[in-house]
C-alpha cells in the first residue's frame, strides 16, 4: 500500500510547529516516531494534507528529574524510558511492539494516539500522570485520567501539541507491576494491568477491556481494606472483572476478556505482595 499525497514540513520549534499546523487546517498532523501514524496513511485509513515533523525540535526528547517529579519530553522514544527507571511506565514501554518499534516510537505519539489496546496509556493513568498541552494561547495540564477520552480520542484541543508528560515521583514504600496478555511476542495485548500500591494509595487501571483505559476503584477499595492477603487478591480480581466493557470480537469474546482482565489483577497484586505464585 502507498500512503495518499501530503505536504511535508520538519519545523524547528515548538512555536513553528503550532504555525505550521494552524496554517495547513484541520487536516494537518503532526508527526512523532510514525509508528502509529504510518500503517495509517499506507492503509489510507488517514488522508492529510500537511504532516509537520517533530523530530528537529530541540529539547522534546529530554528527561528533566526534579523534586517530587519527572518530566519527560514527547518524543522521549519507547527504549530510553524502559530503561529510565520509572516503574510502570518502563516496564510498560518494553513491552511495546519488538525492538524496531521501540527505537523509533515516543511517548508522546503514543499517549495522543490513544490506542485501547497501548500500553502506555495504561500505565500513565496508574502512575498519575499528567500532559502537557501547547497552544498559542500557553501551556495546559491534563491529568491522565481527563485525557483519553475514547478509542484513538484524547483531550487535545486542534490548536494544542503535547509536549511533555509530568510523573509524580513514586514513594519510596510503592510497588508496582504491569501485566498482559497477547497472542504472540509484540502482537496487541488482549488485555493489560497497572498496579501501583503504596501505604496511602491503591491503583489498578485496566487497559484493552473498555474504550480507554479504566480505573478499577471497586477492586482498588478491596486491596485498600483487604491489602494483599489471599482472600483479598482473589475479590479485587474479580470485583475488576465485573468493572470491565471488553469488546466482543472475532479474536475473543467478551467473557474471556473480563477474566483475563481478573487473571492479570491477581497475578500483579502477588507482584506487589512480592509472590508471583498462581
């Protein structure tokens, strides 16, 4: 397949890249590591006009570490995070695709394409991530819980880039784990948890079993009670099955869906609990 014609800019800026997508109109799209954004126009399910490319803007790649957060560029790619030191979402990032994928992919490009299926949704939601959006008229902090809004649908405005991701510094007393389940090394996961558990906070975010990545607080207040004996792993895997929306689809059902979704919640609590035994 060949992708449809397009003008192509490589700005220099951040501010050159909001001119150049404000002038080009609606049908402009920024460019990142292209991994979403290619199989797209080779399949012709997207038709721009203008792409303007990131990759030239100075400083979009960084990782800034500060008291009490991370600052992470949009175009921070898949393999510096996994091997950043940030909990769930490096864990997450190598588990992206092979390692290919991983060289070219960012994070910014896959927080705004908004997969349901994506990892790093995910695991930003479960680590209380929040991203920061650009316009003309200055800059603007969504929490990752305001930001994925449906199925490959963020809070971007048409005028705003995101331009980096903010990760609150965990703990010193948090666990985490991330867990999936695909058909095959780098396929899709069918499913995929984030747990992030510390003495005042519990979050587990659900991903690939409802349109964006979901909050299970029913299966949080269980480990919140319960914390992480037997009896209580067991209840917040299920009370996460029962908050699910998976999709019924000709790959699997819907049923399956919502149990591996409790199969993956009890296997990163034992995580958590320092046992990964079934």
């Amino acid at each position: 397949m060949k992708p449809p014609p397009f003008a192509y800019a490589r700005a220099r800026s951040v501010d050159e890249a909001l001119d150049l997508l404000a002038e080009a109109g609606d049908d402009a799209k920024p460019l990142a590591g292209g991994q979403s954004l290619m199989p797209l126009l080779a399949y012709r399910l997207l038709r721009p006009t203008h792409l303007v490319d990131l990759g030239g803007i100075a400083g979009l790649d960084a990782v800034e570490r500060r008291a009490g957060e991370v600052e992470l560029g949009a175009l921070v790619r898949h393999v510096e995070l996994e091997r950043a030191g940030l909990g769930l979402l490096s864990e997450a990032a190598g588990l992206i695709g092979h390692l290919p994928i991983r060289m070219r992919g960012t994070l910014g490009g896959s927080l705004a394409h908004a997969d349901p299926s994506a990892e790093l949704p995910v695991a930003a939601l479960a680590s209380g991530a929040q991203v920061v959006l650009r316009s003309r008229r200055g800059d603007r902090l969504v929490g990752a819980d305001a930001f994925f809004v449906g199925p490959f649908t963020t809070a971007i405005e048409p005028d705003e880039l995101l331009v980096a991701v903010r990760v609150p510094a965990a703990p010193p007393e948090a666990r985490t784990a991330f867990e999936e389940l695909a058909i095959r090394t780098g396929d899709f996961a069918l499913a995929s948890v984030a747990v992030a558990v510390g003495e005042a906070h519990v979050r587990i975010v659900l991903g690939g079993v409802a349109p964006a990545p979901v909050r299970a607080g029913a299966a949080e207040a269980v480990v919140k009670d319960g914390g992480l004996e037997d009896d209580a792993i067991a209840a917040a895997a299920a009370a996460a099955a029962r908050e699910c929306d998976p999709p019924d689809d000709p790959l699997v059902g819907r049923a399956y869906r919502r149990e591996l979704a409790a199969v993956l919640v009890a296997r990163a609590l034992r995580r958590c609990r320092g046992s990964e035994a079934e």
